[in-house]
C-alpha cells in the first residue's frame, strides 16, 4: 500500500479508550437479552429443565394445530372500472416538482412510492438530495390533520369557509392589514392566487420569510449592482472556489445543483483530462463542503469577517477597514497563499460566503467583481427564485402586529412560531390579531395558535407550479388523491375570496396557457410529460461593484469584535433534517449526520482539545446559555472544529411535529440575532456543565475495520505524474491461490464503481435505499446499541493534516498534540460487495445466502435462521440483523405501524421478518425488472437498463452500476480506470465494487 | 326390542322421501303440459306485406346486434313499432335515419335525442322489398310474443313483461306446497300411532316376563382369552406397535409436508362464473379477461368493465324465462347499471373475489415471464380451466413444484435477441443438451426470493 497514513473513524478509535477496545471484540454489541425478558415475566432463575419440556410441547402442539387450518380466505378486490393506464403490478411515472427541481413519481397501483429525479431536470439534472428522498413518507404521515379545525373542533369544510369569510370581511371593514406571512412562494399560480386574494381584499399584505435566511446576498446584490435578486451560481466554471463557511454540498441554497456542478470538475471524466478545481474552505464547524475540500482552514467566526476583509486587500492592494489583523497565524497565510491563487485563476475563480450579513456579501461581492467571476461564474441575469424571503419585512409586520394594525393573519407553509428567531415576541404579538388561520397540514407551532387550521394538501396530492430559475417552470402534478380530508391552500384562498375559479387544476393550466405556454409555444400536455418547460436563458453579462467597500468593512469588522467574547455559537442546517420542517419524517432523523454520523439529536459540536481545556467531555449535557435562551445538549468531539466556538444543528426540538419529531433535540432558532438588517446564524454563548450525560446515537464507530486501510487518496500532482498513485496497485499483480473454483457468469455480472473522489457523503443514496427497498427505521435507542439497519452507509476517515508530520504508526496517533483542528476528511460509502468467493456463503449453515451466476450474492430471508455466522465473517461489515419486527412492533413505532404508512411499501420487496439477516441486494427487483422488460421486448440488455436506487438518487453520480460482462459498458470501463481499487484486496474475497481513490487538489502548497 | 322401533322409523322416513319426490314429479310434468299449452297458443296472425322468412335472415345479419323485439338494447326495442309508426316514416329512418333526423321530423328528431344521439346507421343496401321483409317478420314475432304474454295474463296473473315462465311457477309452487305438507302431517300421524302400537307391546311383553335369550353370554371368555394371549406374546406386541408407529408417522409426515398446501382449494365465489362456459363452450382467449398476464407479474382478475364489453348485450334472457340472468345482474348492480335506461349509477360496490392462488408473499412471482417470454399455456399450472365450472387450485404451489418444472422446462429463446449473448455461451459447453430454465441461473434463491 502506498498510503502510510493512518485513517480512524473516531476519536476511540484513536485513543484505543477501554470501551472501545471492549465493543469491538464483539461483532454485535450486547448479548442477546434473554435474562431480561424472562425476569420481566418474575422467572429469576435460569430456564428450568421443565419449563424447557413445557414449551417443547406447547411448540408441537401449536404447530400441528397449525398445520391443521384451511385456507385462509384472502378477498381479491378488482377495480371496477379500471384506469386505462393503470396495470396492476406495473408501476407508472408522473411528473412533479420539489422545491423547484423536475421530479418522476414512482406510483403502483395508484399510491406513490418513490419519488425519482427527473433526468432532464435543468436544476437537479436527476440528483435528489436526502430530503426529497424522504418527503414521499410525509404524504402518509399520520400525524397530520384528518380535517379541517376551527377553535381546535373538527368542522366541515363548508362551514369552516363561511366563518373565515365572515371574519375575513370584518377585518377589511375594519381597515386593519391582512397579513399573508409565508416561507418563498416562487410558484407564478400561487402568486396569481395571492392577487387574486389581494385584489378582493385590498388591505392584504404578502410577506415572505425564510427559517434559512438568505436575504443577505440578495439586499447585498440591491446594494452593490442594484439587482435585489439571489444569483445563480456556476461551480463548473470555476477553477479556484473559496468559501467561507458556505455549506454549499450540503444545505446552501441548491446543494443537489451544487453538487452536480462541483463534482463535473472533479470526477473521473474531467481527471482523465488532467483537470481539476481547487477548494478552499475557511470555516468554524466541520462540514461537508468543509470535508470536501482541498484545503480546509478552521476559522473562528470572529475571524471570518476580517479574513474576507484581509483577502480584499490582498487582491486589490488596497486597506479598507485599516488592514485588520487576524489572530490565527494559519488563517493569515492561508489567506496571501488564496489570494495568489485567486489572481491565477481570475476570470474562473468564485469566492461564496455562507453567511446572511448584508455587509460580509458586500465584501463578497466587491472580490467576485474584481475577480471578473460576474458573466462566467455568476449569474445575476438568470437569477434564482429558490429564496426571496426578507428578514426585514417581517420585522416590520411584526412591529404593526405589536401596535394593533394587523387584522388578520395567514400562514402558508410558514411556522414562525417555531423556527422564527423573535418566536416569542411573534406569539406575544399574535395574540394582538383578530383572525388568524394556518394552512399548515398539522397542528404545528404556529398552528396551535390559530384559530382556523385549513390542512394544505401533501405536494404529492396537488396541483401547482415552481419557478425555481429564471425561465425554467416546473409543473406539480397530483399523484394521488388527497388521503385525509385537505384541501390545497391556494383553493381555501380562492374560496375565501369568492374567485369564479375554484377548482385549482382549472385555475393552473388557464394561468400556465396565458403565460408560459404561450411564450414557449407548447401545449398543456408537453408540460405534463415533461415536468417543466425551460424558457431560453438570457446572456449573463458581467457587472461592476458600485457599492460601498469601506462601510461594509467597518460594519464587518465590528459584527466580528462583538462575537469575540464567550464561546462562539454557530448555528448551521443539518444536512438530513435541515430547517425542521420535515422534522417528522423518520428516514431522515435517522440518517446519519455526513461528518459527526450522529442521528437523532442535536449537540454542542466542540473541538476535543478545546473541550479538555473547558473540563467538558464527550457526552456530557451541558448548558449553552446566553442573556435571551437557554438549551441543555450533549457535547459531541468534533474534530476539525476550530477552537473558541461550537456548532449547534437548527431544526431540531420540535414541539408539535409529530410523534416522531417532537421532542428530539433542542430548538436552537431562538440564538440567532437581528442585525444590520438581516439574520445573523452566529452568536457567543457560555456553557456550563449541568453534570448530566447522554449518549449520543451515533452510527461512527460501529463496524471497525480494525485498523486496515481501506480508503486510498493520492494528491492530484502525483496523479498527474502516475494516475495509479495512491490505489496500491504497481502494475505486477500478484498470483493468487483461490479456494474456490470461479463461478459461471453467462450472462449478467452485475458490479458496481464509485468514486470515492465524487462522493460528497451527503446521505442522499441512504434514504433512497431504504424507501426503495422497505429498510426499516428503528428509533434512537437501537442506533445506540448498532442494530441501524441501513443497507448503505458512508464511512467517514479523518485523517491528521499536521505539516511535516507523517503519522505512520499507531502508537504515534496517542501523542498527537496539535489542535485536532487541522484534519481532513474521507467519505465511503459502504454497501454489499458481493464477493464472487463471499465469506457470508461458505459459513451460513442453512444456505441462505448463496451465489448467483450473475455476480449477487442472494440472501433468502426464509431460508435465514439467524445464526449470525455470516455477520461475522463478513470483512466489510454490511450485513444487518433484524433484532425486531421494526415494521410491527408497537415497541417501535416509529412511524410503520398503521395502515396508511404501510402504504409505502415496495410491493416488490419482502419487509423482513425478526431474526434474519438483510442487507443490500443490489436492487435485485430492479436488476430482474430490468431484464424482463428486454426479454419481453426481445432484445439484449442495454447498459442503464437497470439503476439501482442509491445510483439514481447520487447528486455526485459517484456511483456507477451495471454489467461487467460488457466491455462498453460504464461500470467497465470505469473499473479499467487506473485510480481503481477494491476495498481489502488481499484477502482476495474479490467483492464486485471496486472504488477510486480520492484526489486531492493541494494546489499552490506543494509549489 | 328398540329394533323393531327404530327400523320401523328408517321405513318410515324412506316412506315420506318416496312420497314427497311423486308429489313434486308429478307437479312439474303437470308445469311443463301447462307451458307447452301456452306456447302453442298464438301461432296464426294476419299476413303482412313482405315475406317474414326473407326478413328473419335479414333481421338477423343486420339489426339484432341493436335491436330487439321485446327489449332494449341499443336500440329500442321493435315490438309493435309497425303500428306505431307509418309504412312510409319506417321506410326513410331504416334506409337513412341520419338523413331523415337532418330534415327536421319531430318524431325522428325525439327518438334520436331519447337514444343519447347515438345514431342509427344507414342502410342504403335495402331494397323496399328488403325492408318490407323486415317490417313483416316484426309484425309476426311481435304478434307471436304479444299472444304469448297475453294468455297467461288470462289466467289471473298480474305480471305483464314476458313473465311467462313465472307465472306458471308460482301457480305450480303453491300446489305442490299445499300437497307436501299434507303427505307430512298424514306421515306424522302415522308414525305417531306406530309408536305407540309399540309401546303397548312392550308393556306386554314385560308383563309376561318373557325374557329373550342372552346370544353374547357365553363367548366373551374365549375371546378375551386369545386376546390376552397375543397381548403376552411380546413379539407380537412389537410387531403390533411398530407398524402403528410407522403407519401413523409416515403418514404424519406426508401430511406435514403438505401443511399448507392448498391444492383443489375451491372457495364459493361471489358469481358463479363459468370458465367452463366462457373459455370452454364460447372459447374466449384466457388474455382477453386476464390482460394482466402478458404484461404484468399479475394476471389480474378483469375489472366489471371488461365483463360489460359483452354483458351488456349478453343477459341469458332465454334461460332465464325473459329476465337477466341473476348472476349477470350481480355485475349491474355492483356498478349501480340499470340495463332499461343503460345508465350508470353513483353507488358502485366492487366484488370481493375469493383469491385461489395464494403465493407467500416472501415468493415472487410474474405471470408475464411466464406466458409472454416463456410462451407456457395456462393450462400448464392452472389445469384444465376450460372445463371449470368453479376454479379449484389444480397446481400444489409448492417450490419443489416450480423448481421441478423450472429443471425440466427449455427456455424459449427462440426468436428473443435478449437470449443472443446466453445461447451462444451455452452451445458450446452444452452440444446437443437442452438449456433449462435452471441452467441459467432459474433456480437461484434470488431469482424469486427478494
């Protein structure tokens, strides 16, 4: 091997802690409890002999009275007039859209299933990320409303219309506002429904405002080039990115979009050709861009401000802001070496701040302009829609809500009560309102205190439209009716104004033929087949900063002096759960977060070293308390995380989700802070340790690969000189004895590359997998005893960057004194090799897991006794025991146990029984789904006949499935790729996916 | 003694049986001499114009996919419509009803419209011979069908539309219920005095103290002797207990290998549908109903509106005494169908059928693999279903089942380019054998179990 870095999973990992060391002898953490269970029926002693003969003979006795029942009648229920295009077991796909991307629902005999990117997607090009994934398990949440309420009593619709009518039509005779307080409405229909309300009640206001504030670039962008708009941003273009602190693989405005971009610069294609972009992050907490990247530099968030102020002198030569010092010596000269680097590259470079301060994007957008980054890199001719919410408006409502001007409140996909950081004062403030009505499709924060909830429909369930980018409108279409008693918002807003259209689809298509229709020249039904329609863009032309440098320095420099005090709080969107509207949705509370691999909570993220120096350590409660708020959470080590701060996810500590979502975490919202016009994601806090200690679910040391190296990296200079550097391979292979004779593969050998070089570690492919193929959820407390049953997980290596430093021993890692922040990260995802000579196979002693001529290893659930031998002998740790019947086991009620939910089961995959092993199958349906229809069709297979789930859904496209029997064929060629390894090589198992090794770009350091 | 009782009761009973199935023969054949009588009745009408044979044919080829004379169908029905209608408005709607609806007619313009303006195609082939043919055979059978509901009607009955067949039922049920009750009484009293003839018996017979003579007293010694001689003959009792055993083991195991196995399982289906009558006498192709099993992993049971491409016409009337067949009706009302008005109601019920073939769900399995790719007749797994009055479970199901069939059956890959790549790997290591389905790969657990 090459490498001669040491990789670890996990601080235990590198300590060697007792505990540890203790779990990982074992393949499964705790014994079986069958003391426990039997003490719970106050039998203390050890099974008696009797009781033993006892239930030999109940068990005889049952089971030939079993065997003695008749056929159960089971009723087959035809339709009675069937769809025409409805086949039973055959599914169909329609178009829609989330959140502005085009999107393929997957329905089977009239329920959706699955939701799919839509290939031709202009935004997402078929990418989804974690949360669309997801969102087709909130279609059949029940804990939404079953109907509408009016003062918490269940009315009808009829009448429930009459008194928001009459209500509606006292506040306008009172001539107060009538406040319409949503989250970005970039819908053009629903837009036109709003004036249409507006226009029958003059005095309505439409506020927009965004729990994920990014109304800093746009008030930036009206301040410095007079566009108030959010722009489109082009990473493909870019050879030098440098963000500071902008999430943008993973929450930042568009990540799947980003992503896509991104890894088009970085992924097999474009290193063939010998080009890569170059990353650099600066950043306070660890995340996944910060993992991605080239160069990561923790930074305090203190020090952000002066950094950008620093690298805007550095490139233009001049001093505003009295050419501030920065504290970090490793910041300083990361910053001359960026600005060099910035300079090469001018005219691709991009410069992206994650930040909601109208000044820090100030600064931003004076560097992108004196880079030359407006026209290639930017696009504010094109601009997005994506989030158009303005902190200050709201601000403003909310003062007249205080002073009694305000009349009557809507909310429309907006919880302020919740995730709104002045939520206290807001509700104080409501009280003030005479009418208020939520359409929220639960009784949420915000809904509790309405007088009217009107449940808006699941997006699955409606019709509507999305105007994500300029010029690019995508249809939403209902898959389904609605399956409680909802009706869509924008229908309740017609209705309450007495429109002559009240029938949404009717209103919809005559908005879409009067105006995008016409301008494109197409039909209604071009639309609906194709999910969107794409207007020709307009010429991005380049624009010169004509705002103010040297006040948004001075405003910049004193925001960060005010944060140098206390600890520093940085508040950031998880990645799976985001801003906590789909706090609810199971799938995505127990993916794993990509860098902590925490599911479950939130927690105090703090760097080890640091945390010593506090006298706190890992799962320790503490409290982080400033002069407004107070939370308790675990601390969690969080390597990489700069020292002074700590990070604390938003999202979480719902109150009225859900059962799922209530209660898990801690609202952190109310820390942000209302400053210089915008939300600020930043405060300083204290922490006090409140001597309590919880563990933290974390998926991250579970299944230890025992110190063997499995990932391999290569810096992208050496890949230059020798592509294979890095894979291990010399160009000799070795000669290998097998035990084994080899198997026929006649037809189909199904394998698998993924590019560990692409991969983002965004969690996208886990919830894909687990909708496609039924993976159960099992709650927090089977996470925290190793039993998660994901197929696919993503192993996360750090490894140390200190300079000079080669770590080569283990014993070495013990005495590693630096600062644990300079640390750099490895994503892996990790499923079912499907070893032609799998270890599984030769020890299962029933043959539940067997070999078959097409390269799968199969697993027959019945015929799994659930001896475990297997899980035992598998080197790669992928397969899963299912300790429970997690899908109906009123012990686990996450979210299975009810007849509506169970609606969203693949019928084509068995849900699994207590006591057998699982794990991934390849989307074996999928695979003999694919090759069915060619035989019908009576043709060869074509390469993409089949995609696995996890590949569909990869917003990177690092991974590459298909036939390895077919020379053309991508996955074969992307196996002859020089960079190509297979993880544990030398025990010759010879899995079926092979992996590329990582790339690293170091840029200007090594010169 | 109790003998003389309980045979006197076995006789009695036969008794009664005997009586009841005269009294019931006797009444029907009574029925049927009443209904030929009434069919008879009627046969001289009036001539008309045309010749009714020639316009028979003619009614037949052309207009009794529409018509009827009695009821509706697409069209209305025709029974007396030569009286309704003159001679010559006849004439213009059948040569070219478009044409005559065009000009305006009130009465052309009102039938149209009642008819949901689903128009009568022109018939320019007719000669006005042709049509007085047709007009002429409507008169005839119209007259003969008028006739034929008239003379019942006579009897007292209220009933008017075609209600023959049930008009006579009903006076030969009442008969024969009146006589059945009458031979049950006349039984019961019988037997009641029977009884008691033997009870005053006994009581003599007990008075006189005769006793009858014990048969069974002195044997019983020796039989138990033998009996408890073979018990000590230890040989005899090993031999004796191991053949139980292995009688009742072999065929306990039998019987556990078969535990849930539900071969010849024939629920009670909510219709009695026929396959024997559909698919064996009127030979429809098994796919025009289970359209699923070309192209889908189910067969699928055919929606009510597959049954209704000929249901609507197809109401078994002749058998049926003039009504629809109650089991046709079963699929108008679960759709809320009013075969008068052939309107649709808003109340529909779907039917619950009794699934026969019950697949664990662990097991997957798709019809269109099978009959589309594998080109395998139905019959193949599901038996004769041509001769099925009611379906039954013909195959086990077993997996021993479908892995026997899958090593013995050749893959048709005859014709199919997805087989190219696999066919030509496999002649050469397998000259002159035959490619399974198992050969590549169809008994793999995977293949099915996922």
């Amino acid at each position: 091997m090459d490498s001669k870095k040491k990789y670890w999973k996990g601080l235990e990992e590198v300590q060697k802690t007792p505990e540890f060391i203790e779990k990982n002898k074992n393949e499964f953490a705790e014994p079986l409890p069958i003391e426990e269970l039997l003490e719970g029926t106050g039998i203390n002693a050890p099974t008696p002999r009797r009781d033993f003969l006892k239930a030999m003979g109940f068990g005889i006795g049952a089971v030939s009275l079993a065997a003695c029942n008749v056929a159960p009648v089971v009723k087959s229920v035809p339709y009675l007039i069937k769809p025409e295009e409805v086949t039973p077991g055959i599914p169909n796909y329609y178009t829609s859209s989330y959140k502005g991307g085009s999107i393929l629902v997957k329905t089977r005999e009239g329920r959706p299933i699955k939701v799919e990117g839509n290939p031709n997607c202009l935004v997402n090009q078929g990418g989804l990320n974690a949360q669309a994934q997801a969102s087709v398990l909130d279609l059949y949440d029940i804990s939404k409303l079953k109907g509408p309420l009016y003062k918490g009593v269940e009315y009808s619709w009829e009448d429930l219309d009459q008194q928001a009518k009459d209500d509606l039509a006292k506040v306008q005779a009172s001539g107060k506002t009538i406040a319409i307080i949503s989250s970005t409405v970039n819908s053009p229909s629903t837009k036109s429904v709003i004036a249409d309300f507006a226009s029958k009640y003059p005095a309505t206001k439409h506020v927009m405002v965004d729990p994920i504030s990014y109304s800093g670039i746009i008030k930036a962008n009206e301040a410095s080039f007079g566009k108030a708009v959010l722009p489109q941003y082009h990473f493909e273009k870019a050879n030098v990115i440098v963000s500071f602190a902008a999430d943008f693989l993973g929450s930042w405005i568009s990540p799947v979009q980003f992503t896509k971009q991104y890894v088009s610069t970085r992924n097999m294609a474009s290193l063939k050709e010998k080009k890569m972009s170059r990353h650099i992050h600066f950043e306070a907490g660890m995340s996944l861009t910060g993992s991605k990247a080239d160069s990561r530099i923790a930074t305090k968030l203190s020090e952000e401000g002066p950094a950008l102020v620093a690298l805007y002198n550095e490139l233009t030569g001049s001093s505003i802001g009295n050419n501030p010092t920065i504290e970090s010596k490793a910041v300083a000269s990361a910053i001359k070496l960026v600005a060099k680097e910035l300079l090469n590259a001018k005219g691709a470079a991009l410069v992206v701040s994650g930040s909601n301060d109208i000044a820090t994007q100030t600064i931003v957008n004076a560097i992108n302009s004196y880079l030359g980054s407006y026209g290639t890199t930017i696009d504010l001719d094109n601009p997005s829609h994506q989030f158009a919410g303005s902190d200050a408006d709201f601000d403003a409502l909310l003062a007249d809500m205080k002073s009694g001007k305000v009349g009557a409140v809507l909310f429309l996909n907006s919880n302020p009560a919740y995730n709104h950081p002045k939520a206290k004062e807001f509700v104080d403030a409501l009280k003030k309102v005479t009418f208020t009505a939520s359409f929220a499709d639960r009784v949420d924060e915000t809904a509790t205190l309405c007088q009217i909830v009107a449940p808006n429909s699941n997006y699955l369930e409606s019709w509507g439209d999305e105007n994500a980018i300029d010029g690019y409108y995508t249809i939403v279409q209902p898959t389904i009716n609605p399956i409680y008693n909802t009706r869509q918002a924008e229908v309740s807003l017609l209705t309450w104004s007495d429109q002559p259209i009240k029938d949404y689809y009717a209103y919809v298509r005559a908005n879409w033929e009067k105006t995008v229709l016409t301008v494109a020249g197409k039909k209604w039904d071009d639309v609906l087949q194709a999910g969107f329609i794409a207007l020709p863009t307009k010429a991005a032309s380049s624009y010169n900063f004509a705002g103010n440098v040297n006040d948004a320095a001075s405003s910049v420099l004193s925001l960060s002096k005010s944060l140098n005090k206390d600890i520093q709080l940085h508040i950031y969107q998880s990645v799976a759960v985001g801003s906590g509207d789909q706090g609810n949705n199971p799938y995505l509370q127990e993916t794993p977060d990509p860098v902590s691999k925490v599911t479950w909570d939130n927690y105090v993220a703090i760097n080890p070293k640091y945390a010593n120096t506090l006298g706190i350590s890992q799962f320790d409660v503490v409290t982080v308390k400033n002069n407004n708020y107070a939370i308790d959470l675990p601390v969690l080590y969080q390597p990489g995380q700069a020292h002074g701060t700590i990070s604390v996810a938003l999202g979480y500590g719902r109150t009225n989700a859900g059962k799922v979502g209530d209660m898990v975490g801690q609202n952190a919202y109310p820390f942000l802070t209302f400053a210089n016009g915008a939300y600020q994601y930043v405060n300083t806090i204290t922490l006090a340790k409140t001597g309590g200690y919880e563990e933290l679910a974390q998926t991250q040391t579970h299944h230890s690969l025992e110190g063997r190296n499995i990932v391999r990296e290569t810096t992208f200079a050496e890949y230059k000189k020798d592509p294979a550097h890095g894979s291990g391979h010399h160009g000799k292979k070795h000669e290998n004895v097998d035990l084994w004779g080899k198997y026929d593969q006649p037809g189909q050998n199904w394998v698998m590359a993924i590019d560990l070089n692409a991969c983002t570690g965004c969690g996208a492919c886990i919830v894909a997998c687990s909708t496609e193929n039924n993976v159960p959820v099992v709650g927090k407390d089977e996470v925290r005893r190793r039993r998660e049953m994901h197929w696919i997980r993503i192993d996360r290596y750090y490894t140390f960057n200190e300079e000079g430093k080669e770590i080569t021993e283990e014993e070495e890692l013990k005495h590693i004194d630096g600062k644990f922040e300079n640390v750099s990260v490895i994503h892996q995802p990790m499923m079912c090799q499907h070893c032609d000579h799998a270890p599984c196979e030769t020890v299962c002693p029933v043959l539940a897991t067997v070999h078959s001529n097409e390269g799968l290893n199969h697993m027959a659930y019945n015929r799994c006794v659930g001896t475990r031998y297997c899980a035992n002998n598998c080197p790669y740790k992928v397969r899963r025991f299912n300790w429970f019947n997690y899908w109906n086991d009123s012990r686990f009620d996450n979210y299975l146990n009810n007849e509506f939910t169970q609606l969203v089961l693949n019928p084509d995959v068995t849900t699994r029984f207590r006591g057998v092993m699982e794990k991934c199958s390849m989307c074996i349906q999928r695979i003999q789904a694919g090759k069915l229809q060619a035989k019908l069709e009576k043709r060869v297979m074509k390469d993409g006949d089949v995609k696995v789930a996890c590949q569909q859904t990869c917003p990177a496209n690092a991974i590459i499935f298909g036939d390895a029997n077919d020379p053309n064929s991508e996955v074969s060629k992307a196996l002859t790729n020089e960079r190509t390894f297979y993880v544990l090589e030398e025990l010759n198992v010879l899995p079926g996916v092979g992996y590329m090794t990582k790339v690293t770009n170091t840029g200007l350091q090594e010169a | 003694m109790r003998n003389f009782s309980s045979d006197f009761r076995k006789l009695v009973k036969s008794i009664t049986l005997l009586m009841a199935f005269i009294a019931g023969t006797a009444s029907f054949s009574f029925a049927q001499a009443a209904q030929a009588d009434s069919t008879q009745a009627g046969s001289s009408t009036s001539a008309a114009i045309g010749d009714p044979k020639a316009g028979d044919a003619l009614f037949q080829a052309n207009c009794a996919s529409c018509h009827k004379l009695n009821q509706r169908l697409v069209g209305p029905p025709l029974m007396g419509v030569t009286e309704k209608r003159s001679n010559e408005w006849l004439h213009k709607w059948i040569s070219n009803s478009p044409a005559f609806i065009a000009t305006g007619e009130k009465d052309a313009v009102a039938i149209y419209n009642e008819y949901n303006q689903a128009g009568m195609p022109p018939f320019p082939q007719f000669s006005d011979a042709d049509i007085d043919n047709i007009l002429a055979y409507i008169k005839t059978e119209g007259d003969k069908l008028a006739a034929a509901a008239k003379q019942p009607a006579a009897g007292g009955s209220a009933t008017t539309d075609g209600g023959v067949g049930a008009t006579e039922d009903g006076g030969i049920s009442d008969f024969m219920l009146v006589g059945l009750v009458a031979v049950v009484i006349i039984a019961f009293l019988v037997i009641l005095v029977l009884n008691r003839v033997i009870g005053t018996l006994e009581r003599l017979l007990i008075k006189k103290d005769i006793i009858l003579p014990d048969e069974e007293g002195s044997e019983p010694r020796d039989k138990f002797a033998t009996v408890k001689k073979l018990a000590r003959n230890k040989k005899f009792v090993f031999f004796l207990v191991s053949m139980i055993t292995i009688t009742m083991g072999s065929f306990g195991w039998m019987d556990l290998w078969n535990t849930g196995v539900q071969q010849g399982y024939q629920p009670v289906q909510p219709i009695k549908f026929s396959h024997e009558l559909h698919a064996g006498t009127n030979q429809i192709q098994c796919q025009y109903c289970h359209s699923g099993a070309w192209k889908s992993k189910n067969a699928t049971i055919p929606s009510l509106n597959i049954c209704m491409n000929c249901h609507k016409y197809v109401q078994a009337t002749e058998k049926y005494g003039g009504k629809i067949s109650p089991e046709i009706q079963k699929i108008y009302s679960a759709l809320d169908y009013d075969s008068q008005t052939q309107k649709y109601g808003d109340q529909p019920k779907p039917i619950e059928w009794v699934r026969i073939h019950n697949l664990p769900d662990l097991a997957y399995f798709n019809h269109s693999q099978h009959v589309k790719v594998a080109g395998i007749e139905c019959q193949k797994c599901h038996g004769p279903i041509e001769t099925m009055k009611e379906v039954y479970q013909y195959s086990p199901l077993t997996m021993k089942w479908c892995i026997n069939c899958h090593k013995e059956t050749q893959v048709n890959y005859k014709g199919n380019a997805y087989y190219d790549n696999l066919v030509a790997y496999h002649d050469k290591i397998k000259k002159g054998e035959k490619v399974t389905a198992a050969v590549l790969g169809g008994i793999e657990c995977g293949k099915c179990h996922y």
